[in-house]
C-alpha cells in the first residue's frame, strides 16, 4: 500500500497573477516545475501552522493565513499526497532559499503543465475564480443595491455582493444567477459598522481584482438630533461614512487594471439640514471624499464618481413618505432602476459628481440663490414635523 502524505500549499494572489516557486530538487514528477509554496504536516500541526513553518523555512517569509482555498489527492507512482491549498498574503519579503527561481505569472499565462501534478486540479479552480474581474456592490440587497446589482449584471459582469443577510445575500445570487447565468457572482455576509467583520469581508475578498464598486451601504435615520443615543451616533457614521472609506481602500488595493468607485451620496448632503443633520453632515462627507479621491487618483486609471440622488422609491415606507411631499414628491422621486442605470452611465463618463434625474438638478440650482438661514429655516419647519428610525 502506498504511504500517504499531508501537505499544505501557500496560494498568495495579487493584481491579477500568482506567486510560484520551481523546485530544484525532487522526483522527476516534480523538479523543475513550478509548486505552491509549503511542504508536509508535521506531527500535530495544524495545516496553518505548518503553512506558516514551511514558508519561514524556504523563503524567510512571514504570512498571514486568509482561507482555504480546496483540497485535492494526486497518486504519484511511490505515493498519495493530499494537499490543502490557502489563500495567504504576505507580510515580508521573500529570500529565494531552496528554488530555483520565484515569480509572479499572471493567471492568464499559466500553463499547468509546468506545474507539479498534484497541484494542478487546484490550480484550475483558481485560475476559474479569480482570473475573471469582479464589481463589488454594498448593501447589495436593498432596493438600490439590487437595481444596481441587476444593471451590472445585464453588462456580463460578474458580482462580489455584500449586505448583513446571509439568507438574502443568496436568494439575490440565485436570482441573478436565474437571469444572468453567464456570469459569476460571489457573497461575503459582513456587518459594515464592525471593523472586525469588515476585516472577515476583506478576507474572503482577497485574491479577487476588482473593476468597480459601489458604495450603497446607508442608515437614513431622520430625527432630532437630542433623540440619538451613542449607539445610534456611531451606527449611522460608520454605515453611512467609514465602511464606504474602508471598502474604498481595499478595493482601490485589489484592482483590477482600470476602477470605477461609485459613492452613493445624496443631495441631502449639499446643505445642512436641521432634524436631518447627521445624515446630511455624512452624505456631504462622502461627497467630499469622492471629489477629493477623484482629483487625487487623476491618471491612475480611477475615476470617482459621486451619486447624489433626490427621493428613491425604495420600501414601501419611504414611498408612502415621499407622497406625503405632494406634486413635488411625486416629481423628483426616482425608481432605484433609473438611479442606478443612470448612475452608471455617468461613471462610465468619468463623471466626479452626479445628480440623477432633471428635478432634482433645477432644484439645485434654484436652492443655491436662496441664502442659507432662509434655507434652514424652511427645512427645520418641514423635517421637525416628520421622523424615520429605520435601517
């Protein structure tokens, strides 16, 4: 019977390409040819420790351990060797100690042949999951979130959704998937106000490249603001501001060769807004940002586009709400399918800031000649008479 052996392979992926080592020594169904970094479980180990061992061992490297990426059993001649492969990311510099060589090959050169044998069936999995460019979209499951989930996916590009529903997150990939079945479409559940879940999201993130995303994530929370407890302060600023930063950073470090950003912001945001003063302080933030970031990334193949929408018909509180605003209601409200089409057509015009729909644009430009404690006054009498507290 042949002796079977454990082994554990370090997957590191980045900008498109993979890391591989050549081996130097070895049967001659594995010298010469390229492997993932790693080696044999050793007495009690855990396949993460032993990861972490063999990586310091033949290449001086400190890594971290993201997750699993498969498993496969291969019969060599003299022997059966199971292998579990993780997706890892450095966190030092390599020595090239016991290869012959080390290098970066982009997924859309590899040639399996010269890989060693027991690696290959992985190495296609890998090759299918993370060659194609994702866009990834926050608060995938909402109104908005879907519209623009449905709209990138009738342009044949795949989705990286996120939202706080495990349960949702898939009915909507299946739903997709039921209409759009060329495409592929991944899911992280992640609560975005908790930088612990954010850094689960960015984990399971890892190794894809990304071609756009889309901040949609929100808390329209309407009250005064005395009525707020500390909780709710930092539920609405985190949602609303630091998730949409924090996704930005980590996409803008996992981009595919171009990136489109798309910050859902609001007109809400162009002015203060007593009994609105949070949201509106945020939304206007978030503005800020996304020209700031425009200006900044200018040339680096990013653009940033800034998405300032009126009322959207969204829950059927909100559209019981925005009929409550009467003729002018009924005119400026938009559907989440005409925000997010719309949207996209902007972004796809490297367009810095956007108001969708004609109302919601003569409404800035009239609102702009009238001076700000008129402005104040006539928000305050209206938002003190109303309150929202959903999310």
């Amino acid at each position: 019977m042949k002796q079977k052996i454990d082994v554990v392979g370090a997957a590191f992926i980045r900008d498109g390409k993979i890391f591989a080592a050549r081996r130097s020594y070895g049967s001659e169904y594995v010298i010469h040819k390229y492997e993932f970094v790693g080696g044999k479980i050793e007495g009690k180990e855990s396949g993460q420790s032993a990861l972490a061992r063999e990586c310091c061992e033949e290449l001086d490297l400190d890594i971290e351990v993201l997750r699993p990426l498969g498993c496969a059993e291969f019969e060599y001649p003299d022997k059966v060797v199971r292998i579990t492969v993780y997706l890892c990311k450095m966190l030092s510099a390599f020595t090239v100690k016991e290869h012959e060589e080390c290098r970066w090959i982009p997924l859309s050169e590899l040639n399996e042949e010269q890989w060693a044998p027991a690696d290959r069936g992985i190495l296609r999995d890998i090759v299918l999951r993370f060659s194609p460019t994702y866009s990834l979209v926050t608060g995938a499951t909402g109104g908005i979130g879907g519209a623009f989930c449905h709209a990138i996916a009738a342009r044949g590009k795949n989705l990286f959704l996120t939202g706080r529903s495990q349960q949702k997150l898939q009915a909507l990939k299946e739903e997709l998937l039921g209409r759009y079945p060329d495409i592929r479409v991944e899911y992280f559940a992640c609560d975005l106000t908790d930088e612990r879940s954010r850094a689960q999201l960015f984990a399971a993130a890892a190794g894809y490249s990304f071609e756009m995303l889309v901040n949609v994530a929100g808390a329209d929370i309407q009250k005064a603001f005395l009525e707020y407890d500390e909780g709710k302060i930092i539920f609405q600023t985190r949602v609303l501001f630091e998730g949409a930063v924090s996704l930005t950073r980590f996409c803008l470090n996992n981009r595919a060769p171009a990136l489109k950003i798309i910050n859902i912001s609001s007109v809400s945001g162009l002015y203060p807004m007593p009994y609105f003063a949070i949201y509106s302080a945020l939304k206007g933030a978030l503005t800020s940002f996304s020209v700031a970031l425009a200006s900044e990334l200018k040339g680096k193949n990013v653009t940033v586009t800034a998405v300032l929408p009126g009322a959207v018909c969204t829950r059927p509180d909100v559209v019981e709400y925005i009929k409550t605003q009467g003729v002018w209601g009924k005119i400026a409200a938009k559907s989440p399918q005409f925000v997010a089409e719309h949207s996209l057509r902007a972004a796809e015009r490297g367009r810095v800031k956007y108001i969708p729909g004609l109302a919601n644009k003569l409404m800035r430009i009239f609102t702009a000649l009238i001076p700000q404690r008129i402005k104040l006054r006539f928000i305050a009498n209206r938002w003190s008479k109303t309150k929202k507290d959903a999310f």
